[in-house]
C-alpha cells in the first residue's frame, strides 16, 4: 500500500509538485497521468526516496519513505525507471540478477533463492532465450522488459513504472502492462505514471491526474478522463469516447480550430454523417446534427465533440420528436449538409434554406429504406456516378428543393467551400 | 559457477605472468644474471612464519610474535638455503627486487584505483588522477624538493598528504548538501589539477639546483626503491584493494546511473564516499614512491575491459594483476635502455599509441 499525504517537492527552488495525496491499495495498478512536465516522475522519485519530500509524507506500508534505508525501500519497491538506456555491455542475466542487490549482502553469494528469483523473471518477461546476449544487443522494447524483469527480481511488493510505455510500439507498450497486471493480481501494488491515455484507462483500475503538480482528479478512468479535466490538464481540445474495441475510455487530443459565426446543421447517420459531422466542426462552424440513432457512429462523433444531436431509436423511423428536434436546429442552422441520401433526411432538409449534399450519395437513389441505419454505410452504388462526383466535386444542383440553394460535394476538402460558397450567396450551379 | 571460473582463470593467468615478468626482469641489467640463480636467490628470502613449541622467551628474538606465555611462538623459518654467488644475491634482493615489486605494486595500486574511477564516473577518460590525487601528490613532492622542509616521512610523506589533500579539497567543493554530483567532482577536479599546475610551475622557477630533481619526480620514476618503500606501500595497496574488491558488485550496480543504483538499495552517497576514499589513497601511495605515472590506470583498466567485460568482479582483480605485469614490464625497459628513462615517460610512449590503435578500431567508445 503506497500513500501520499500532502507531498509537495520542490527542487531547485522551485515548487515541482504540491499538496499531493492518493492512494494505492493493494492488487491495484494506479495510472499516475497528466502532461509533460505535470511532475510525474517527481512523485515516482518520493515514493521510491530517490527525492525527499519537502511538504507531507510518503508511506510504504504505513512507514514513511524518509525513515528507511535505501536497502530497506529498495526491499519494498521496485522501480522501472523512465530511461533504460545503459552503457556498457553486461549481459542481460546480470542485468536482471542486479535486481537481487537488496537481497545480498556484501560477502554473500549468489543463492538458490537468488538464481530462481531470475529465472521466475527471465521467464515471465519472455526474456529467457536472449539471457546471455549483451543489453547493448536487444531492442528497446526488450530493453524494457530486461529491467522491468530486474524489478521483477527485487521481489518487492510494490512496483513503480516511469513511463513503461514511451518509446515502446504499441505490441511492447501492451505486453509491459499486462506483465504490471500479472503482478498486481497477486495482491501487490503498482503505480505506473503513463501519458498515453487510453493505454492507462484501458489498464488501470484507477488514474491520478496530474497537472501543474496538483492533483485535479483521481478515480476511475471514467470519472478522471473527462473533457473538462483533460482540457483543464494538457491545455488543448481533448474528444473522450469510449473505444469501439476495449469499450475502454479513449481520450483524443484535437486539433486546434478556427472559430466561424456560421452554424451548420448536419443530417446523416453512419460513416458519412460523422465525416461531415468532423468537417464541420474542425472548419469552426457551431454544429448541430439531426436524428442519429442511438449507437450510431454519427452519433458517438458528436458526443465526442460535445455537438448538441437529435436522436432517435435505432431500426426504427424517426421519432416525431426526433424529427421536431432537427427541424428547430435546421431552422436555426445558416447552411444543412445533407450526409446521407435517405428520403427522411431529404424530407428535413426541405425546409432549410440552403443545403450542401455532401458525399457520394445520389439524392435520388438515396431512401430506399427508411429507417435510419444503426451502422451507416457509404451509400457508394454506381461507380461512374461515384467517381463523376469524385472529379467534379461542385455538382449542378439538378435536383433542387422549391426555394433553397443546393450544392452538390463529392470531394472531402470542399465540403467546407461548398458551404462557404452557399453563405456566400453564389450556389455554385451556374451553368 | 561460470564466473568464479573465469574470475580464476584470468587471475591464475595473469599472477602467472606477474612472477615470470618479476623474475625475467631480475636477470636483466647491466649483470646479466641467469634465471635460476634469480630464482634460487628469491626462494631464499621467503621465510614461513611457523607455529613453534618454545621454552621460554625465543631465540630468534625479534622475529618472534610474543606468544610465549602459552608456550607458543611464530618463528620464521627459510625453508630453502641454496648458495648463490654473493654478488648476484645482493644485486638481485638488493637492488633489482625492490625496484621491481614496488613497479608492480605501483602498478597494481593505479590500475585498480582506474577501474574503479571509471566504473564510478562512468567515464571512460577517468583516471585515478582525475580528483586531483597526482597534481596533490607532486604539489607536496615539488614543495618538498624545493623548499627546505622537514616533515615525518620526508618527500614521499609530502607526497601522500598532499595527494590526499586534493582530493579531499575536490571533493568538498564539489558536495553540496551531503551530495556530490559526479559531474560536478570532475569539473572541481579539473579545477584543483589546473590550479595546483601553476603552483608546481611556480615552486619549478623558485628552485635552483633542485630543478632536475624535481622534474625528474614529476616524470615518475621507481629509481633507487627500497625495500622499506615497498613495505610502506605494499599493505596499503593490498588493504586498499581488498576494500574496492568488496564493493564491485556495488560498482556494477553504481553503472546503471545513481537513481537505478539508489532503488536497488546502495545507498549511493555513502559508496560514493567509500569508493573516492580508498581510490584516493590507494593512488596516493602509489604516487608517494613513484611519481606521477601516467596512463597506466587509464588504459589498463580499458584493455581489461575488452577482455573480460565490465563486470568489476572479474575487473577489478584483472586489471590490478595486468596493471602490475604492466610496470613491471614498462619499468625493465626503462631502466635497460642506454640511458636509463623515467618509467612515466615509457608507459606514455607505449600506452598512447596503443590506446590511439583501440580508439581507431572503435574498440574504446565506453565502458
């Protein structure tokens, strides 16, 4: 069990990290998180005593880190340090078998306890068939692996990762955390401070996050991966969603983007209704988007980047008030892209007074059925037309609603013009 | 186990080639004398300490530990007695013997205090005069020289306290709040040898006849050793490295950088004392008998490191056997040209170029 109660570090002079306290119970992995530079590391360093706490107290099993030895903290905590880089060319048994240093003492030699602890290691860090290579010799990804088995090694009931994952594929990053799995599901205790997110939600049964030395939230992914926090965290537009594979929480920094008076309306489900939904919303424009059905990809688009939606029951036709919903947003929308050509969506975007057909959908094929589709699919179905529209990305707009202004778009890069070129009163049909 | 047998195989080894380059360097000189007689006349001066049954006070008077009132004495008994010509006994455990087991004790003591100088710095341009141990050494051995001092133990006294001075002074610049940085300890190292260059160059214009003297020092030489020099530096030698031996596992574990060493339980300042500590005075009696000489501690330890890797187990007792094969070996041919040369000058001569051969073939880019 670590804690810290009210740590603060400063080093230098200058405060690193303040008022830091959470917990790590036993058989838990705890994800320390936050921005570069946040002083994850700092706190990795003072709950292994390698860094003094100015303020507060660690704790390692109820005594606190500044009143034990470096054998003795060193007996308790294993540390994978955040640079594995070495030198020099021991081979990679040895490498691990310094992980028995607390272990031995001065004179003693090495013992059947001490030669099986390297063995248990080498083995469950898949390291044994290149044991007697040199360290220098091995990737960095088993690198990793080599010290994390030296940790491994130290026996110790509490294991400290500095970024485990950095500079690691994601095949080696994974296997890392499994390996900090197996060993918390011994009932031990591990703390691995990450900056990847999703890796950290996807592993840890709980994550500190840490920004600008304090911490702003602690929890369970969920409750700590949240916009707000995030933003507040690494300073930039983050999109949470949960991750359509691990159903884990899934956090995406977004790109920085220019903010447009215009609003936009976006009819589409599927694929399609979230490119546009994404375009939209990445051109700066305040975006709406109508009628998704629940579990829609559309849809999770838009939660993600927090746009306001009408939805409805998937395998089903629209809802009265599903419909009456979009329809205010129409109204109140400048410009209705239309993403997909279903008769219910054309039906909407009738009433608004300028629509941008966005996509390769054929207005007129489109709407063969009419419930709208939980899983969307590109409506892709003559290919000559599909590439016609391809090459010519601003179309006539042959099939124009009484009074509104349509414009046709095939290509992705001219949805955005398209629709500026809608506000801008010239619809881009003339002849 | 696979290393305790190679640890004992390089050893075995190189204490082979040790005695065989002690006795071969015997027989030559100006007299050349035959290796048998060499080693009749060195199996003649070992004397085996033996638990004797005595009535009373012994005989053998001085030589006898005091045991006596149990009724038991160590006597030391020659167990051989071969008769050699008396001429070739006194050149041999006279004049050659001295000089050539204080070369190998020289070099033993450098060569084990580089190994550990660059394992602690993790450097491979460390060399035991790196904190400032040699530049102390002939500050207090050029003063010594020059001015007319009296203090015990004369120049080699001067020697080892001013050696050890420098250290200690590099080493107190360079701790700031009960750390010392290792980088730091370099750099104040640097600045103490700089420093204590101008000091020596200043003290050299002061002296008058003395100058020859003085320089010759600086070049580093094992001229006219004795016996009592031997005896003065062999137990400091060996207590030292006994102590360095004890912590090449630590030093191994100090590779892996402070903060690793440090959550694997050394407590790394502490070692950090220890092993500057006894490398320092390991250096300074070295320096103390002969000189400042130079590369020995740096590319013996290096060489050793190719051959046998970085583990200071089995660097550690290589490099302080090669070491002294290594000066034994410089020395004869210092003293067997036309003119007898400071040591200092061949090790540089042949170390350089050697060293400038591995670097080429990228054999030295770390530890």
């Amino acid at each position: 069990m670590i804690e810290l109660d009210g740590v603060g570090v400063s080093l230098g002079g200058q405060s690193i990290v303040e008022r830091v306290s959470f917990e790590v119970p036993e058989g838990t992995l705890v994800g320390l998180v936050g921005p570069n530079g946040a002083g994850k590391t700092t706190v990795v360093k003072t709950i292994n005593g390698l860094l003094a706490p100015d303020d507060g107290e660690v704790r390692i099993d109820g005594d606190p880190v500044t009143g034990l030895s470096a054998r003795e903290v060193s007996r308790r905590v294993a540390t994978v340090p955040q640079d594995t880089s070495l030198g020099f060319d021991f081979p990679v048994r040895e490498v691990v078998a310094m992980g028995r240093t607390p272990h031995r003492s001065r004179f003693e030699r090495t013992s059947p306890v001490d030669r099986e602890a390297v063995a248990e290691a080498l083995e469950r860090t898949r390291i044994a068939e290149f044991a007697d290579r040199s360290i220098e010799a091995v990737s960095g990804g088993e690198r990793q692996r080599v010290i994390l088995a030296r940790a491994l090694c130290q026996r110790s009931s509490h294991l400290l990762l500095d970024e485990p994952t950095a500079s690691l594929d994601i095949g080696h990053g994974v296997r890392i955390l499994r390996l900090a799995r197996e060993f918390v599901s011994e009932g031990k205790t591990a703390l691995a401070a990450i900056h990847e997110l999703d890796l950290a939600a996807r592993f840890c049964e709980e994550l500190v996050l840490l920004a600008d030395g304090e911490v702003l939230a602690t929890g369970p992914p969920e409750a700590v991966l949240t916009e707000t926090d995030l933003e507040a965290a690494f300073g930039v537009d983050v999109a949470v969603t949960s991750h359509p594979v691990t159903g884990a929480v899934s956090a995406t920094a977004l790109p920085d983007r220019p903010s447009r008076s215009a609003s936009v309306h976006v009819l589409g489900s599927g694929q399609e209704g979230a490119a546009a939904i994404t375009r939209c919303w990445r051109a700066g424009f305040r975006t709406t988007a109508g009628t998704l059905p629940k579990g829609d990809v559309a849809l999770a688009r838009a939660r993600a980047l927090d746009i306001e939606a009408a939805t409805t029951e998937p395998f089903a036709p629209i809802s009265p008030a599903a419909r009456q919903e979009s329809a205010r947003m129409i109204r109140e929308a400048d410009v209705t892209v239309l993403a997909e050509g279903r008769e219910a969506y054309r039906e909407l975007a009738a009433a608004s007074e300028r629509t941008v057909v966005f996509g390769e959908n054929d207005v007129n094929e489109g709407g063969a059925d009419d419930g709208p589709r939980a899983i969307g699919a590109t409506a892709a179905s003559g290919g000559t037309e599909g590439d016609a529209t391809l090459d010519t990305p601003i179309e006539n707009g042959e099939h124009e609603c009484e009074g509104s202004e349509r414009v046709q778009v095939g290509s992705d890069d001219t949805l955005v013009d398209a629709i500026e070129r809608v506000l801008d009163g010239r619809d881009g049909s003339e002849n | 186990m696979e290393r305790w047998g190679r640890t004992l195989l390089w050893c075995g080894g190189l204490s082979l080639a040790l005695i065989a380059s002690v006795l071969a360097s015997a027989t030559i000189g100006p007299v050349s004398i035959p290796i048998p007689v060499v080693a009749r006349v060195v199996l003649d001066g070992i004397s085996v300490p033996t638990l004797a049954l005595a009535s009373g006070p012994s005989e053998t008077g001085a030589a006898a530990v005091s045991l006596a009132r149990l009724g038991v004495g160590i006597e030391f008994v020659s167990p051989f007695e071969f008769s050699v010509p008396e001429t070739s006994r006194v050149i041999v455990a006279q004049l050659r013997l001295p000089r050539i087991v204080l070369a190998a004790v020289v070099g033993f003591s450098l060569a084990s205090a580089g190994a550990v100088m660059q394992g602690f710095f993790r450097n491979p341009m460390a060399d035991p005069s790196i904190i400032g141990v040699s530049s102390g050494a002939a500050a207090g051995a050029v003063a010594f020289i020059v001015f007319p001092l009296s203090v015990p133990f004369g120049l080699q006294g001067m020697a080892f306290g001013g050696a050890l001075a420098a250290a200690f002074l590099v080493y107190l610049i360079a701790t700031e709040g009960g750390r010392t940085p290792v980088a730091t300890l370099l750099l104040a190292g640097i600045a103490i040898q700089t420093f204590l260059g101008a000091v020596i160059s200043f003290m050299l214009l002061q002296a008058g006849w003395q100058l020859k003297q003085a320089v010759y020092w600086l070049m580093g030489h094992l001229q006219a050793s004795t016996w009592g020099e031997v005896g003065a530096t062999l137990p400091v030698a060996l207590l030292a490295f006994a102590v360095l031996a004890a912590y090449a596992r630590d030093l191994n574990v100090l590779l892996l950088g402070e903060a690793d060493a440090r959550s694997l339980g050394i407590e790394v300042e502490r070692t950090k004392r220890i092993l500057l500590g006894i490398a320092s005075v390991i250096t300074a009696g070295a320096v103390a008998v002969a000189g400042v000489i130079g590369f020995v501690g740096l590319i013996v330890p290096h060489v050793m490191r190719l051959l046998v890797g970085p583990d200071h187990r089995i660097l550690l007792p290589t490099s302080a056997l090669a070491g002294a094969v290594f000066l034994v070996l410089a020395d004869t041919a210092a003293r067997t040209g036309p003119a007898e040369l400071p040591v200092g000058i061949v090790t540089a001569a042949l170390g350089a170029p050697f060293f400038i051969y591995l670097l080429r073939r990228r054999e030295v880019h770390a530890l």
